[in-house]
C-alpha cells in the first residue's frame, strides 16, 4: 500500500521506528540531525498527497498547505506536532507491539516482561474493551508522544485531499522539532506559516480538549563559596556544596511535583552541580498564575537568603529566565478556537472536557507567538515510559474531529 492510501495505523507504525529523540545538552536546532530523517519522510509523503509546497526547512520544520475547497473567506488554520521523541527513556530501535481486539486485564510487554500496564494503573484501559492497543515492547517508550498525532494529521490531509466535495478553508500542516526540550516553536516561522489559529495535536484522553497549561520559568542559583584547605579551615571554609545542599533541604515539602496536583504549582530543583568553592542549582518553577510563579521565586530567593546568612563570606546570584506562559490567557481572547473543537469534538460522539496540562507545549509558545493554539487529542497514554499505549480506535476518532473541525470553521465563516 502507498503512502497516498495508509490507514492512520499504518502511518503510525512506519514513523515510531525512527529514533528521533532530541537532547537538551545540544545548542544546535534540530538538537539531533536524526529528527530531519523523519522530516525528510513526511515531506515526501506530501508530496505524494499532492501537496507541492510540502517542504523540510533548515532547523527540521516540515510545512506544506492544504488548499481551500470553500468560496468563503474562512480563516487559515494550522494543525502542529511534533517529531521528537523525549530523552527521558530511550527510543532507539522500537519494535510496536499490537493486542488486537482488547479484552479487558493487565498487558504484560514480550520484550520486557518485568514490564506490565495494569488497569489499576491505566484506568483508561477499562474503556478500550474490542479496541486495537498499540504498546512497545517493554525496552523502549513507543513516541505516540508525538507520532499518534503527526499520523492523525497525515491521514486527515489525505482524507479531505481525497474529498475536494467537502468545502473548507486552506488548512496548514506543521511538524516541529524538539517540542520535548522546550524548543519546538523556536524556529517557526509564523509569517511563512500563514494560519491565523493553530491546533496543536498532542493530548491523551479522547474528548479532552486542553485550553490550559503551566506559567512556566527557569531559576539558576549560583553560589560562591570560601574554599580553604581542610587541614586549616576551622571557622574559615564556606563549603559552596553544603550551602547548595542546605537550600534544596529547606525547600517546601508541599510545593514540590510528588506531592501537588491539580492547579497547584511547585519548585522542582533538576541538577545540582560544584565543588567547595562554587555550586550550581537549577530550578523549574510552575503555576497556573502568574502572580504564583512570582511568590514561587520570592520564597526561593528568600530560603537562599536565610542560608547565606551563616556563610558571610559567601554570596550568590539568582537568575530567572522565562520557559513559557499559560495559553488561556491568549486563548480567552478568541473564544471561538475553542467553541469550534468543542462542537467538532461532540460531532464525532464525544463528550468535550476542558482540561489543563500540568506542563507544557507546543501551543503555549505559538500562542504568545501570535498563533491562538488549544491541544487535541490523540489517544496515547504514558507518555515518555516503557508502557506507553495508543489505541487504534482513538487514533482514528481524532483523525475524524480534526475533519469535522475544518468543516465548522468553514460552515462558520461568512
């Protein structure tokens, strides 16, 4: 079968294969040449579909135009994934596994079989009875994070390609780099992009619609020290490496990800660094609202404070470099971007829910770029894990709300 005809399955299970991990250590965008050989692919394939501007940029973008079939003047949109795979578990030589026909209880993985996803666990598994589950095979994670949404996209182009009966509005395909290290909207180039509102496709459940994220920043505590040779350091030294380690001692036990939930934010120190004349500690700090991102820092620069105070001999610099923000606060702005998926949503049986991601996305940083950009569903689970999950059934439900939603923002337009 040709790329011009594949099932969304089919499409998933070529583009999982492809290692496109990124990395965060590197300052080169992509951060890994090997996301370009999944872009490659997928510029060929629009190709094929017939879309001649389908193009892989330097940076590893993958844009193409989908044209309009509708005399009206309906607003561009865009529909956003991305092709990286996250570095926290390894995606190297994946081999997807399907249980077709679910029937219920735990799926214990062939490759791994200390891996198991448990249904106490996944209780979404329990609505998935008759459905195809798609799995790795317990050594890798399967990157339905973000392949289920690029094959739901693929598939709902080649779809509307293949019904010109259909009128809607030109629609635009984007495929980024690096989303899973916090640049995947770096190097898009709106003005080239041409969408007024964007759709990134990157949820979970089916039927939940994210409008919400996390504000997000960054915090670096550099702490200089007084270093002394141990022989003759009594009341002298000011270890860097115990005033960094006190900090992160003192932190709030209730502000931290193991124990929040819902709306609530935290501090989060992720590296710890030095020696006894200098140390290094950073920090990802999140909340829903502004002003909780600010008492955030305010109470870490304060603990740093009170630290220091037994080391006068020593000092610190606090830096705070801004990740991303809350996409409602743009998306609030244009009601309808969210109006129209709900009413797609509810087209293809569903019942829509508004939900919040406690982290980030794509569209959080396209939002404040100027491209108003809610997420959709795509039907994976556990992402950046051994037992990560997709069912076939979902995917397939998300192609068809991606189609009803051109169709009501085309039956919408004047």
């Amino acid at each position: 079968m040709t790329a011009t005809h594949d099932t969304v399955l089919e499409r998933f299970l070529r583009y999982v294969v492809i290692d496109t991990q990124s990395d965060g250590t590197s300052s080169s965008q992509p951060s890994t040449e090997k996301q370009k050989n999944l872009g490659r692919l997928l510029e060929r394939e629009l190709r094929e579909l017939g879309l001649d501007d389908a193009h892989l940029d330097e940076h590893g973008n993958v844009y193409a135009t989908i044209p309009a079939t509708s005399s009206k003047d309906v607003p561009v949109i865009c529909f956003c994934s991305h092709m990286d795979t996250a570095p926290d578990f390894t995606g190297t030589n994946v081999k997807p596994q399907i249980v077709r026909s679910y029937q219920g209880g735990d799926i214990r993985l062939v490759g791994d079989t200390s891996q198991v996803i448990r249904v106490s666990d996944h209780p979404e598994l329990k609505n998935q009875i008759g459905h195809d589950i798609v799995t790795t095979d317990g050594t890798t994670l399967l990157g339905a994070d973000d392949k289920a949404g690029i094959a739901e996209i693929m598939t709902a182009a080649q779809y509307l390609l293949a019904h010109p009966e259909i009128p809607h509005g030109a629609v635009k395909i984007l495929f980024t780099t690096d989303e899973e290290i916090g640049r995947g909207a770096d190097k898009v180039d709106l003005q080239k992009l041409g969408a007024k509102f964007g759709y990134t496709l990157d949820g979970s459940t089916v039927g939940e619609i994210e409008n919400e994220t996390f504000s997000a920043d960054g915090v670096t505590i550099e702490i200089t020290g007084v270093a002394m040779h141990p022989g003759t350091a009594k009341d002298r030294m000011e270890n860097a490496i115990k005033i960094a380690s006190r900090i992160v001692a003192n932190l709030p036990q209730d502000q931290t990800p193991e124990t929040t939930e819902g709306r609530q934010g935290f501090i989060h120190p992720v590296g710890i660094s030095g020696a006894m004349e200098s140390a290094r500690i950073s920090f990802i700090i999140r909340d829903f609202e502004e002003f909780g991102l600010i008492e955030k820092e305010g109470l870490l620069r304060s603990i740093t404070e009170d630290v220091l105070k037994s080391y006068p001999g020593s000092s610190f610099t606090f830096t705070v470099k801004q990740q991303y923000r809350n996409m409602k606060v743009v998306l609030d702005q244009y009601p309808a971007v969210v109006e129209n998926l709900v009413e797609a949503t509810k087209r293809v049986g569903l019942t829509p829910k508004l939900a919040s991601i406690r982290g980030g996305t794509d569209g959080s940083r396209l939002s404040f770029m100027g491209l108003p950009c809610p997420n959709i569903f795509t039907g994976g689970h556990a992402y950046h894990s051994p037992l990560e999950w997709v069912s076939v059934q979902d995917m397939e439900t998300s192609v068809k709300t991606i189609i009803e939603l051109v169709k009501v923002f085309e039956e919408r337009a004047i």
